[in-house]
C-alpha cells in the first residue's frame, strides 16, 4: 500500500463542511427546548444595590428570570478553572508554586455575580424564555442599582497600592508575584557590561473572534444527568470542571462538542454561559440554548495578550548579549481563568538565543476587564516580539548590523544539547542555518535596491527579520482507543478536539500507514464525554505529539493481541507470525491472513485462552490487563481491542468527526 504519513491530501472532513452539512452547536436544537438571554453589565466596577426583576417575569414568554444568588441558592458553587498550569518539565507539579505574595490566588467563578459587576459585559441576570428574542427582550426590561466603584483597567496600574480593589482577599490585585534568577547576579553583570538597553513594550488586548460565535445547549434528565452541547476545544476539561461546580459526580455530566468554527485557545475554559443553560435546564425541566452575538463577544469573550514587558539587556561591545533582566506583567481581567500566558513567556524568554544569564519578575495582575486566557502561542509570541526589538535596538545603537548581530548570539549546532537560563532544554536546532535559509529566501540583500526603487513610485517598502523557536507544551494526559471490527474497519476514540485542523485526516494517515488499512476505513470519533474518558483537548500544537505516539504504540499493541490468532489460524507458532501491511504472515510458509480475518475469528469465538485486551502507558510503555484509575489520571493511556460485535458503534451515543450526529 502507498504510504500516506506526510504526503498531500484531500481533507477527509472538507467536503462536508464545504457542502454545508457541518453541525455546529446553534445548528442542534433537542425537542421543547427554550432560549436564554444575558443582561451584562454597563459598568466595570459596581456595587450590585438592587435589582428590579418584576417587569421581565411579567414579558411575554418569559419562564425564568434568575440571579447568581438563586445559582448558590440551589447548592452550587463557582468555577475552578485551574489557572495554575502544568510546569512544562514536572508536568506533576503546578508552573507557580512560590510567590513573593506567600500565595497563588485562584478565585471561583459564579456565572452571575452575587454583589458587584468586575467588567463591562460580566452576565448579571439570565432571562429564560420560550424565544430567543422574547428572551432578549425581556432582559431589557431589568433595571439593576449599581453603586459605581472606581475602577482600573491597567495591569501595572492595577498592583499599585491605591488601586481599587477587586477582590477583598488579594492585596494590590496581586494573583501572584514570582521572581526567576538571581537579581544580585545580573545587576552584577549590568554593572560590567559595556552597553545596556532598556525599554517597555506593551502588548494590546486582543479580542478572541472565532468565526462561529460562542453557543451552548443545556439539558437535564432526572435519570441520566446533565448534557451539555457546546463547541470547545476538549470535553474532558469542561465535564470536570462542570461537575465540580454543580456538585455532583462526574458520570452525571455529558459533554458533546460538536464542529467547531474556531478555538485558538479561549475555547479550552469553560465560560459562564454553558454553566449556566445546564443550572437553569434543571430549574425550568426544559433544554435551554443560548447563541452569543458579535456585540456580547467583543464584550465577554475571554480575551488575549495584554502584558507589559519592562525589558533591560546587558551587552559586550562586539554586541553578544551577556544577561538579560525583564519584568513581565500580565492582564488576568476580573476573574482568574488562566496564567498560562506568563508560564509560557517566561519559558521562552530567551528564544533561539546564547543567553548566559536571565532573571524574570512575574506579576499576574486582576483589573476590571474581560478575563484573558490563552490565545495563538499565548505568551510566547510576546516574548518573541520583546527578544527580537531589543535586538533591533541594540544593534542600531551599537552601530552592528541587524542580522549580524542575530548571527553572533544565535545558539549553535556545537552547543547542542543545550539548557537555557530559564529552564529549558534544547536538544537539537540548526537555529543559524534556518536563519540564513530565511535571508537567502527573502532576497535579503537586494532589500534596499527595492526599497530605494519604491520610494521612487511614491511607496513605502520595508523589511524585517526574526527568529522563532516554538515550545510545545499542553495538557500532560491522553488516551486513545483502537478498536478493529469483524468487517475490518477501524474505530478510533481520541481524547483531542479539531477545531479546523484536520484530524480526520491527519490521524488517518498515521493508522492506516501503520496498521496497515485503507484510509476511508478508518473513523475518528471526538468530542463526546460519553466515550472519551481521558483527553487533554486540542491546543499548544500538542494533538499529533501525543496522539500520534499513542497510536503507533496502540498499533504495536493490538498487533501483538492478534498474533495468538493468527498462529492459529495459519497453523504455525507465534513467533513463526509477522504482521505486515495489515495481514499476518507465516515466516516458514508464507501464508497470510488479513488482520479483518483474525478480528471476525474473535468476534466469533473470543480470543484464545490466556489473551486478554491490552492496554499501556506511553510514560513507561508498561502493558497489562487493566488500568486503575490513579492510572488514568497520572499517565497518559491507549486502550487497544478487537471488537467482538460489529454492530456495537450503531448503539452506542456518538459524536463523529466524520459524520457529526447526535443518537
């Protein structure tokens, strides 16, 4: 067979996308459902005095007005988003553990705040009506008493001791304040240093504008729980973090993300809304959609970027960087939903470049604004940016060319592998070559003809350059399922969410390459809690790093399953058995059978006495009989069978990348 790994291809999922048959959440609706609608506040900083609900109880349609004190009322608490990342090395341990604050602030979050509105845009009552437009009419008719509270929307203005206060437990809005390398150090090394350069850079605020706003479908049943349909960008993360807040057991929440218009990070949390249609679904005994627009998105999306740098380089005369002391502030906005942004860049901070010396000051700062989150690199293209102007910079003082002075800095082939000043290890990079590649390809040199050519027609023509080094990194769990039925296809069960990147038919490639399958054999199927048990969702380039490795082991794995069967089937010994292209051969005899046979042999008559399903850890490649569930949660896990019933995907609830369906 052709081998497809790395090869060009029609996407498996485009043609029903482009034929208009994707599914997205707005696009499912479930019998009797209602519709909600927010009122957000107009203020960023308010006392909550009163709220007057009697007009929109009254609006026609209207079935529910409610408050976050009916939300607490009704047993339940806020949301722990885990701000507190994974460290990127001891992924058993959190990114920030000491703070000069004495601790690491992480706050719930109620989807309708009790006493005061921290931003403009922050739900405040949620109206449920029989139409979506009923709904939103009758949330204009709530009138709410604020007591306006002098507000800040800066982050470095936001930990200064007069700051209006956010939270009454977090001093100077400080979530934490963590200080990397040894200041004493490398102000000795300023003090030496020939040059310095000094400068702030502030990195803007973006608003976070997928192509398919925010929806959410809440349903309650007495008997299976809670269901949850929303797009996301993983539905393990959101089940747990739904269940938390609801109180109730794991199993008693399902979560489905259908297709998906875009994710780009924000879409990893879970936001206010979708807690909401399930609390309010149990409360009326009715489903409950609620569909954002683009006015409540600019407004409540989680956002992105907003950091400041304070950035100092120290430098030799002949322009090679010798330390480097930055200060970075990051904009959590009112709630504490992430702080990956500051993990990240600090990480990084160095980039592709010979840094002998590094000290950071992290500050995660709380201010009356939207909540931030991780977006497009989420820290790391801010670092990049600061590394790159500083560089500009220096060399233009110095009198060094540009690229040169990139040259003399960059890490080289011969001090690999190579730890940076901030942790991390660089075990290969040809970090100067690529760079010249860039050069060569960008016809570097012949830049300031152009230029001089373009001012001559009246035109502006610039040139930059800039060197990248991307880190991985993501959520340290998941699991994959492999299942091959009697008829020879194959069932694939991925902890991971597409968002518009393929995995239909980049995970194909690699299954059927490696055990051995037509490509249109294969099915994906994602983003459904009732069959992903384990799965770090999709985001920090991580979904072919963890799930590729998991199938080429899961594919070690279930050929080694089959192999008892196939010695029998081709009356020979195991060890006689090889497996390739997707059939087992006989070394002696050359005789074959197809792995389809052996999974029919199984369906029929079970696998041979002593054999059992298998399952294996990819931190340390263990097989067993089972996996515990201490397992599950420290590991990242591959369950492999060979399907005995081949009618078993027809009854089961599914959500299919191939073919999007609710049953």
């Amino acid at each position: 067979m052709p081998k497809l790994i790395g090869q060009p291809m029609p996407r498996a999922e485009d043609a029903r996308l482009v034929a208009g048959k994707g599914q997205y959440t707005d696009d499912v609706s479930l019998p009797g459902q209602v519709y909600a609608a927010f009122l957000r506040s107009s203020r960023p900083h308010a006392v909550i005095r009163g709220m007057d609900l009697e007009a929109a109880r009254s609006a026609p349609g209207v079935i529910a007005v409610l408050t976050g004190q009916d939300y607490l009322d009704d047993g339940h608490q806020g949301m722990d988003h885990v701000p507190n990342p994974a460290d990127a090395i001891a992924h058993e341990q959190r990114a920030f553990n000491d703070s000069l604050t004495g601790h690491v602030f992480n706050q719930r979050h109620i989807p309708l705040p009790i006493d005061k509105v921290r931003h403009v845009g922050e739900a405040v009552v949620m109206v449920v009506a029989e139409t979506q437009r009923e709904a939103r009419d009758a949330a204009e008719l709530i009138d709410v008493d604020y007591d306006p509270l002098p507000a800040v929307v800066d982050a470095d203005k936001g930990m200064l001791p007069d700051a209006p206060q956010l939270w009454d437990d977090l001093p100077s809005n400080l979530c934490f304040q963590v200080q990397i390398g040894d200041p004493e150090e490398i102000a000795r090394i300023f003090a030496g240093a020939h040059h310095v350069v000094r400068r702030e850079f502030r990195n803007s605020r973006i608003v976070n504008c997928q192509m398919e706003p925010r929806s959410a479908l809440g349903s309650y049943d007495p008997e299976s729980g809670y269901l949850l349909i929303s797009g996301s960008q993983g539905v393990t993360r959101q089940q747990l973090c739904i269940a938390d807040a609801l109180k109730v057991p794991r199993t008693q929440v399902r979560v489905i993300s259908p297709d998906v218009g875009g994710g780009f990070g924000p879409r990893s949390m879970v936001n206010p809304e979708q807690l909401a249609v399930l609390w309010a679904s149990k409360r009326v005994g009715r489903p409950i959609k609620w569909t954002s627009d683009r006015n409540e998105a600019f407004l409540s999306d989680y956002q992105g970027r907003d950091q400041v740098a304070r950035a100092a380089m120290a430098l030799s005369a002949d322009g090679r960087i010798l330390a480097v002391d930055h200060e970075l502030i990051g904009n959590v906005g009112a709630h504490t939903v992430s702080y990956v942004p500051l993990s990240n860049g600090s990480r990084v901070m160095t980039t592709v470049y010979h840094v002998p010396a590094a000290a950071a000051k992290l500050s995660a700062v709380m201010t009356n604004s939207a909540p931030t989150g991780p977006y497009r690199g989420a820290g790391r293209p801010e670092s990049t940016h600061v590394m790159e102007r500083m560089l500009d910079i220096a060399a233009r003082e110095l009198g060094i060319d540009r690229v040169e002075i990139r040259r003399r800095n960059l890490i080289q082939p011969g001090q690999m592998p190579y730890r940076s000043p901030m942790g991390l290890n660089y075990d290969s990079g040809a970090f100067a070559a690529n760079m010249e590649r860039a050069l060569a390809v960008s016809e570097w040199d012949d830049a300031e003809a152009r230029r001089a050519a373009a001012r001559a027609r009246g035109r502006w023509l610039g040139i930059g350059v800039a060197n990248y080094v991307e880190s991985p990194v993501g959520a340290p769990k998941e699991r994959i399922e492999l299942m091959v039925e009697p008829d020879g296809r194959v069932d694939l069960v991925a902890g991971t969410q597409t968002t518009g990147q393929g995995h239909a038919t980049t995970f194909a490639q690699v299954l059927a390459d490696k055990l051995g399958v037509p490509f249109d054999a294969i099915t994906l199927r994602t983003g459904d809690s009732a069959f992903v048990s384990v799965g770090g969702g999709t985001h920090s380039d991580r979904s072919m790093r963890l799930v590729g490795t998991l199938i080429v082991q899961a594919v070690s794995s279930l050929v080694d399953l089959g192999k008892p069967v196939a010695a029998t089937l081709l009356d020979t010994t195991e060890g006689q058995v090889s497996f390739i292209d997707g059939e087992y051969v006989d070394a002696t005899s050359q005789r074959k059978v197809a792995l389809a046979d052996v999974a029919r042999w199984i369906a029929e008559s079970g696998l041979p006495e002593g054999a059992s399903a298998a399952s294996g850890s990819l931190r340390n490649s263990t097989v067993g009989s089972r996996h515990t569930r201490r397992a599950r949660r420290s590991a990242n896990w591959k369950s492999i069978r060979i399907r005995a019933k081949s009618n078993s995907r027809a009854t089961r609830p599914s959500m299919t990348s191939a073919r999007p369906s609710i049953r």
